[in-house]
C-alpha cells in the first residue's frame, strides 16, 4: 500500500471507529426503541464506509457499490420491521421504553 | 485529504448530535444529514451507484419511515421535558469526552497494517457485477424485502373482535 493510501486508511479507520462508539453508545444508554433503531443505523452506515473505503483502496469499487447495495436493502427492511414493532410495543404498552416489554417472560 | 478530513468531521458531528438531541424528530434529521454527508463522502469514494442509493434511501425513505414511527408515538409533555432533558442529559453526557478521548488515543497509538492491496479487478462496472456475478444475491434481496413485507403485515395485523 502506498504511503498515501495508508494514510487516507488511517484517517478513515479513526473517524470509523469513532461512528462505531457512537452508535454503540445509543444502543446502549438508551430506553427508547426508536433511539436504539437510530443507534443500530449509525452502525450500519459505519459498516458501510467500511465497505465502500475497502472497495476504493482494493480498487474494486463495483463489487463494494454491489454489496453496500445489499446492505441498504436489508437496512430498509431491518428499519420498517423496527418501527413495525416499536408501534406494535405503543399500541399494546404505551410505552416504547424496552425495559417494560416484559409479556414474553416466563 | 483536508476536505475529506472535514466531511468525515462533521459526519461524526452529526452523529454525535442524533444521538445527544433530546426531541426525538431532531434525531431524525441530524440522521438524514448523517446520510447525505456520507453520500458525499462516497461519491468521492468513486462509488456514485451506491451513494445515490445512499442519498435517496437512507436520507429521504428512512427518515419518512421514521417520521411515521415517531407520529405513532406520543410526544412529550411540556411539564415532562425539563425532566427528562435532565435524565437524558445525566446519560449522554459522556460521550463527546469519550469520542474526544478515542480520537486522540487513536491518533497517536492506532497501527495500521501495512497489507498488500490486491490487484484491481478486471471488472470496474458495477451494473455488470450486480447483474452478472452476484444474482444470486439479488434473489436474496427480493427474498428479504418479501419477508420484510410478510413481517410488517404480521405486525400490523388488526385483530378480530
């Protein structure tokens, strides 16, 4: 790898990282189930900078742009069928706070 | 470099302030601009395909589908919000120390491997890789938007009474 790719490498890895905290952190703290969906798409857009800086350093930006556009596919779906259960959670709690979903318990 | 530097700092930024705003319609609008600075980011990636896929879905269908979920819900009362603001701020106060400290631990400490790339790939068409290597994965596509359907149908499913 030449020294400048590595550099945009490293620049790019650290601002990565950084996304994966923060969506980490929201994930985590929150006791929202609309957050906690806000969280996991802050990953998934970390993953998909991930993906797309592999393609432009390998110089296979086609076969990147094709998996990333797998990866909104199951973004969309993955966000309709969270919000789909956060409504399901108001409608039967009226709360969309996860600690109260506790009908599945033994 | 500088300008890509800058982008990826006001991603972050951006980020950060989905995940700290307190009103929840603010979260999705500092999403959408997350979304439209990431499109740019890669479009200068050479990958204008996935950045309009990027642009167009995560930033205007997302955030559509979000506004919905959050109209469904029930919006904060003005006597409520001091708390809560208070409560949330006791949670999130953290995390612009933590992604301070993370970024200036890393930029001194981070190794980077010095890998050897592969060779570039014969083919640079993306319609082509998409239509022609990776059917199958397309198939896939449509199976997960299927289920995605059968699961929000099961999901909203009325009952009968």
């Amino acid at each position: 790898m030449s020294p400048d790719l590595a550099q945009l490498f490293e620049y790019f890895l650290i601002f990565i990282i950084l996304l994966f905290v923060i969506g980490f952190y929201c994930i985590l703290v929150s006791f929202n189930l609309i957050r906690i969906l806000i969280g996991v798409e802050i990953l998934i857009k970390a993953a998909t900078l991930l993906i797309i800086l592999a393609g432009f350093l390998c110089g296979r930006t086609a076969l990147a742009q094709s998996i990333v556009i797998t990866l909104i596919v199951i973004e969309i779906v993955f966000m309709v069928v969270g919000g789909g259960v956060t409504f399901w959670a108001f409608r039967h709690n009226e709360d969309i706070d996860p600690r109260k979903l506790s009908d599945l318990k033994g | 470099m500088t300008l890509d530097f800058i982008l990826l700092s006001v991603l972050v930024l951006a980020a950060l302030w989905t995940v700290m705003t307190i009103r929840l319609i603010h979260s999705i609008v500092g999403l959408a601009i997350t979304s439209v600075i990431l499109s740019i980011i890669m479009y200068r990636l050479n990958s204008p395909l996935a950045a309009v896929f990027e642009l167009s879905v995560c930033a205007g269908l997302i955030s559509v589908i979000f506004i919905i979920a959050v109209g469904f819900t029930e919006r904060t009362s003005k006597k409520m919000f001091p708390a809560e603001r208070k409560e949330r701020l006791t949670r999130f106060w953290y995390l612009p120390f933590i992604i301070i400290a993370a970024a200036l631990l890393m930029s001194q400490f981070l190794i980077v491997p010095h890998f050897e790339l592969p060779p570039p790939a014969e083919s640079q068409n993306v319609r082509n890789v998409l239509w022609n290597l990776k059917h199958l994965d397309l198939l896939g596509q449509v199976i997960v938007l299927l289920a995605g359907a059968f699961g929000v149908a099961v999901l909203f499913k009325e009952s009968k009474k």
